[in-house]
C-alpha cells in the first residue's frame, strides 16, 4: 500500500466513521443503558459483537453513545477555543501597546499551570457535566490560538494592503476582521485539527476521573474507567473504547500533519524547484 493510502485515506476513513456514527447514532433506535443480567461481563459474540458490560449493557451501543459524546465536546471546545483565541490574540496583535501587554501577561499566568490539571481543577469546581466539561476545556484551550493568531498578525500588520486599508480610514476592528483574520486561517485550520485530538483525550481523561458525564451516559473515558476493575477476566471493557480512541486520534494527528504541509507555501515553494 502506499504512503498516501496510510497519510491521507485511512485516516479520512476513521475520521468519516467516527464522525458518521456520532451524528447518526442518536437517531438509531439503541438503548445502552438496558440492563441484561444474563449477559454481564459477556466476550464479544454473536448476540453483542463487542460483548456487555459489567451491568450486563452493550458495549456496541455504549460506544456510539460515546462516540456522540467526544464529537460533541471535541466540535464545542475547539470551536469555541478557536473563535474566542482568534479574536482575542487578533486584537492583541492589532492594538499591541498595553492590550498586547496585558494578553501576554493573562497567557503567561495559564502557561504556569499544566493545562490538564487547569482543566481537572475547573471542573472540579463546576461540578460534572457536557456543558461544565467544553467550558473547562474551552478556557484552557484558547492560549494556544491567541498566542498563534497574535503572532501571525504582527506579521502581517505591516503589508501594503493593511497600509492601503489603514490610509483609508478603516479602523482597526474592521481592517482586523476583513483584512488580517482571512489570512491566518490555513494555520488556525492546522491548530484546530491538532486541537480536536488534544479535546478528544483530554475529554475521556477527565470522564475517566468522574468529572465528565455522568452516569447512565456514556462516554469512552467512563468506559474505560468502568471496566478497568474487570481487566483481568473482562478485558474487552477496556480494549474497544481505548482503541476507538486511539484511532480517533492517530487519524486527526495524521491529517493534521497532512494538511500543515498541504498548507505550508514555503514546503510547496520548495517542492516546486
């Protein structure tokens, strides 16, 4: 098989499925939280093609629950990560002076703390939840985008059509918004894509600890938590939500790489001579 099938095929494949099931999956007729006593702690088989759970439940349905669980986070953090990020290191760069001072010093304070601990003491502090979990996530994760957006519009604050915009009359919000913004997309696109397996992990660590959904809902961290105390004689409890998770990530990790040297004018310049 070639290079481009394992780069770019496959990992658009898992990406489509991942994505696919989540968005599909609540509107199946499932029902993962069914309690089969009979069947607890069943191996894969014809009857459950991923085996049940400790209660008995199916683990092929709890897994598009979850799958529809990390979606949604994954799509809410980056998204609002991305957006508040932009806008913020975007204004910074634009304005510079005491703004840009004062950003820099608001994102030196968040770097002094791991993120992922930042994140689990936010939570813990919200209390559990979807919605606690992506504002926890989102307030960790918005230094990464404005640090990078701040950067690429000082960069680009001083070429002749923001002069040209700027002799007009144009004020810096708008020449911001309709001048600089578009052109820090393809390394924003990049960021993000790198920041939806970063949330992905990030989001089954944190329902692995109690601090993400709840019980009965499923998430593949709850999962993996759930059947850690079964390792032994129930081994796929932990197998299938860890591999599912990890394939989400190799494959974002993968297209990211792919799509950072799509994107990068300077690899595509040299590959063209």
């Amino acid at each position: 098989m070639t290079a481009k099938f394992w780069r770019l095929y496959l990992p658009w494949f898992i990406l489509m499925l991942w994505i696919s099931v989540a968005v599909i999956g609540p509107w199946l007729p499932l029902n993962p939280n069914a309690i089969n006593l009979e069947a607890i702690l069943d191996p894969p088989n014809v009857h459950a093609i991923l085996g049940n759970d400790d209660l008995g439940r199916s683990v092929l349905e709890r897994m598009v629950v979850g799958a529809w669980t990390s979606f949604i986070v994954a799509a809410g953090v980056v998204t609002v990560s991305a957006v508040g990020g932009a806008i913020l290191g975007g204004l910074a760069g634009i304005y510079g002076g005491w703004v840009d001072l004062l950003l820099m010093r608001v994102i030196d304070i968040f770097l002094a703390f791991p993120g992922i601990l930042l994140a689990i003491a936010l939570a813990g502090i919200m209390g559990p939840g979807i919605d606690n979990l992506i504002i926890a996530l989102s307030i960790v994760g918005w230094v990464g985008y404005a640090r990078l957006i701040r950067v690429q519009v000082l960069s680009l604050r001083e070429r002749e059509h923001v002069m040209a915009a700027i002799a007009l009359g144009r004020n810096n919000w708008s020449i911001l918004l309709y001048h600089l913004l578009p052109l820090t997309f393809a390394p924003l696109i990049v960021q993000a894509t790198f920041g939806i397996a970063h949330v992905v992990v990030a989001e089954a660590g944190l329902s692995f600890l109690g601090l993400g959904v709840q019980p009965p809902q499923s998430s593949w961290g709850a999962m993996i938590r759930d059947g850690a105390s079964y390792m032994l004689v129930a081994p796929h409890l932990v197998i299938v939500p860890g591999l599912a998770m990890s394939l989400v990530v190799f494959a974002v990790n993968l297209l990211g790489d792919a799509l950072r040297d799509r994107l990068d004018v300077r690899s595509f310049a040299a590959g063209s001579n």
